[in-house]
C-alpha cells in the first residue's frame, strides 16, 4: 500500500525538497503495479520520479533490483552519478549502483548491483533474464 506522507517525507530527506506531485503520482502508480510513461521536459525531475519510489520501497515492498534502460548511452552516465549519490545518501553499499554499456561494463547479466542503469541496446541484446 502506498503511504502518500511517508513517501513525500522519504523524498525531501532525500532530495532536499518536496516532490512535485506528478512525482508522487508517478510513484503511487508503481506502487499499485501499473505500468507508467512519463512524459516531463528535460531538468524537471523525472530521474527521481523512478529512482526516489524504488528506494522508498527496497523495504517496505522487498524490491530488489531496479534496471534503469535509457535511448543513449550518455543519458546512462547522467542517470549513474545521480543514482550512486542518491544510494550514498541513504547508505546504500558502493557496488549496489551499477552501469553497464559498451565502455562501462560493470554489470554484464545485470545480477551485481540493485541498481542497475543501462541502455536500451544493451538491455535488449541480453536474453539471459
């Protein structure tokens, strides 16, 4: 079930301040299992709209991998350094944030890290899972 007040408080601890309310409605749709496309102009904080809820419910939920796949590769590097500061902040181990593309391949079966961020091609490429 998902907790509007202690979702919002999670965020602010997290980020500093409050989560826009498409955030918060994006989120109350993961958390109700539906599927979600987001649309959100670039710098408006739609990284943290899937970020912020997966680490809201590692716990309450036993959520155990979140595998983030972007259209480019440098969009993939972008999404890593905010999700391993965002895992800092909440004492997340170093190696629980993982990218993997071409230049970078930490994760290659996507089975290291909790987060795992990616791009399309790769993600497509593995029929491993």
């Amino acid at each position: 079930m998902f907790e509007q007040g202690s979702f919002c408080e999670f965020f602010s601890r997290l980020t500093g301040f409050q989560p826009y309310p498409y955030q918060v409605e994006t989120a109350r749709m993961l958390y109700e299992e539906h599927n979600v496309i987001l649309r959100a102009p670039t710098g408006a904080g739609e990284t943290l709209s899937v970020l912020a809820p997966f680490l809201f419910g590692r716990k309450t939920l036993g959520l155990s991998r979140l595998i983030y796949a972007l259209p480019l590769r440098s969009l993939a590097h972008g999404v890593f350094a905010e999700a391993k500061s965002l895992a800092e902040k909440i004492g997340l181990l170093p190696r629980s944030v993982t990218i993997q593309t071409g230049d970078n391949p930490d994760d290659p079966f996507f089975d290291t890290g909790t987060m795992i961020i990616t791009h399309m091609t790769l993600l497509l490429s593995r029929s491993c899972f």
